[in-house]
C-alpha cells in the first residue's frame, strides 16, 4: 500500500478563506507599507480586531551602543485603554483626589 503524505500546505488542513486569501496575493511582489495595510485589511475574516506585526531591518549591530534605536510612536485614535486612578486615602487626602479626577 502507498504511504500517503502528509502537507500542512493540503488543502485539507486549511479553511476556505485562508486558501482564497493565499490565492488573492502574490508573495514576491514587493509592496509598499499602506498597499500591504490595505491588502491585509481586505483578507481579514476573523470576528476579532487582528492585529499587524511589522519586522524591520535596520542594518545596526546591537552590540554597540552608539548604535541603538529606540522611540515609541503616538497611535493615532490612542491605544483604546481607559487610564484609572485608584487611591488609598482617608479624610483630607481622599477629597482631594476625588477633586483631582480620581
């Protein structure tokens, strides 16, 4: 009896959606940030908001410290997080905080 193969690329393995959205792009062409946003955007199916991660290159050896990149970046509609303030204060110290917003 032959032995059968077993891929994890089969189109068994995976659902409808993910073999059309893996037949809608090309993976060598080479496309620019806001067109890879608009195509991923396009072949989200999840009922979840997905997420993006992004690698880049920059050439730099880490070992050095003059050559060090660090930065943080302001998202546009914020983060989505609701900041809380919890106090622990009694009398005098807990109206205040109430009065500053806490």
């Amino acid at each position: 009896m032959p032995e059968k193969k077993t891929d994890k690329n089969t189109d068994k393995s995976h659902g409808k959606n993910y073999r059309n959205a893996v037949a809608s792009y090309d993976r060598e062409t080479l496309h620019s940030p806001s067109d890879a946003v608009a195509k991923v955007k396009s072949l989200a199916k999840a009922k979840f908001d997905e997420t993006i991660e992004l690698a880049v290159r920059l050439g730099v050896d880490p070992r050095k410290t003059d050559q060090s990149v660090r930065g943080t970046v302001s998202m546009p509609s914020g983060t989505g997080k609701t900041v809380r303030i919890a106090v622990f204060a009694a009398g005098d110290a807990a109206k205040q905080a109430r009065d500053a917003g806490a």
